[in-house]
C-alpha cells in the first residue's frame, strides 16, 4: 500500500509512550481534497489527522503513527479520557452537503485496506473500530448515518448480525434475575460496558436522545426507535462478551 507523503501536518505532540488502541474514523465535511489537506495543515486550526483519504482512493499520510494526531478533540472511551493519545485518527473526503457527498467504491476500498493494514500493525480489537460519533455522541455525527459500516462487517468491525434472539435473551434474563427491568436502564448499562460516554445521561434526556441517535447511527442507520436500539443492544453485549478481539 503507498501513502503519498508531499503534504505534512504541524498539529502534533507526543503519545508519552501510550500503546494505540483504536481507530477512529471521521469526515471532513470540507469541499474536495485540496480544502481537506489545507485545513489538516493548517497550524492555526490546531487539528489534524493521521490519515485523509480521498474519494479516488488515495492515501494521505499526514502525521506518523507514532505521534498524537489532534483529531478526536473532546472525546470518551471505555473511561478514556485522552482518546487522541491512544488512537488513529482517519479522515475521509466527504461532506454531506458537497459534490463530495458519497462514500465512493474506491474510497471504501482503500479505507478497507488501511485500518486492516492498521489493525494488524498494532493488534487493534474490532470492538476497537469506531466512529467519531462514538467517541463524541454529544457534539459529533461523523461519518454519518449513510456511512457503509456493513461492507466492513465481514473482516474490520464486530458483526453480532448473526446472533440468534435466544442468545440475546441470555442477556435479558440476567438482567431479569438482578431485578433490572427499566429499558433505559439495560440501555446505559450496556452502552457504558460497550464504552460509550453515559456519566450524564441517565438525569439529561437531551444527552440520552444524542446517545441513541449515536448508537442508532451506527448500527441501525435511519431507525432509532428504543425497542429496536434494545433488542440490538441485547444482541451487541452477547457478542462483546465472547468475543476476544
């Protein structure tokens, strides 16, 4: 896989030796590749990624791995605070109100390549593959409810499509027996052992609607009603649980 390496971001620091443990994956939501690379560059916006990919599938490498790339800002995972230190941070050439408006084959496909190329580089969990909106459910939406995240499902990210209902009941009963029978709360339960940020959620509606919609997002696309979000959840946490990587 070649990276072209002409352009280079300034918005760096150290990792103070924290081992890489996620992949996040992000838009631009800038007009073309040109205004992407500028604004990445740019050392008074203070922000960058590690990698841009465009829509013809070309790879940018903008920061090394072994630096702190300044693309999660403020984010939260698995009671991490510092997200940038831990993570890759992977911009795609995409702005939902731009020319630039789909998630091209070719961009896809080299998106595929470099977090598989990344994940193996660095032994990165599949639980590990995530979105920006993930990380920050509260202020961010990228990449967006139209992202591909099923063409990725078959080798970078945790399928749990194929577990069955009676296994996601497991679950339910458990919860059942310890007298946890409030939805919303099997909901922030699982979201927080996932890793998601609920410290606020369980007293703000307005933050636990942004969580949903986080979750929904990613895993359901447009349906975001909470008996769905439940019943995928159950099926989500039984497959987190077995699986290793």
């Amino acid at each position: 896989m070649k990276y072209i390496n002409k352009y280079k971001s300034l918005n760096y620091n150290s990792r103070k030796n924290s081992k890489i443990k996620l992949i996040i994956i992000h838009y631009t939501a800038l007009q073309n590749t040109e205004d992407a690379i500028f604004y990445l560059c740019n050392k008074n916006k203070k922000v960058s990624s590690h990698y841009l990919v465009s829509q013809n599938g070309k790879i940018y490498n903008l920061v090394k791995d072994k630096f702190r790339a300044w693309h999660a800002g403020q984010s939260f995972w698995q009671n991490i605070t510092d997200v940038n230190s831990i993570s890759i941070g992977i911009e795609l050439d995409y702005s939902p109100y731009g020319k630039n408006n789909k998630f091209s084959p070719k961009m896809i496909n080299a998106l595929k390549l470099l977090v598989n190329k990344i994940q193996k580089k660095y032994k990165i969990s599949k639980k590990n593959i995530l979105a920006h909106s993930d990380v920050s459910p509260f202020r961010k939406i990228d990449p967006g409810k139209n992202f591909p995240w099923k063409s990725f499902s078959s080798n970078s990210v945790l399928n749990f499509d194929k577990v069955k209902d009676n296994d996601a009941k497991i679950i339910e009963e458990w919860f059942n027996k310890n007298n946890i029978r409030s939805k919303k709360k099997i909901i922030i339960f699982g979201l927080t052992l996932i890793g998601y940020d609920t410290r606020k959620v369980n007293r703000n509606s307005k933050l636990y609607k942004k969580l949903i919609n986080a979750y929904g997002k990613r895993y359901l696309n447009k349906k975001y009603k909470i008996k769905l979000i439940y019943h995928v959840l159950l099926k989500h946490l039984f497959k987190f649980m077995l699986t290793k990587d």
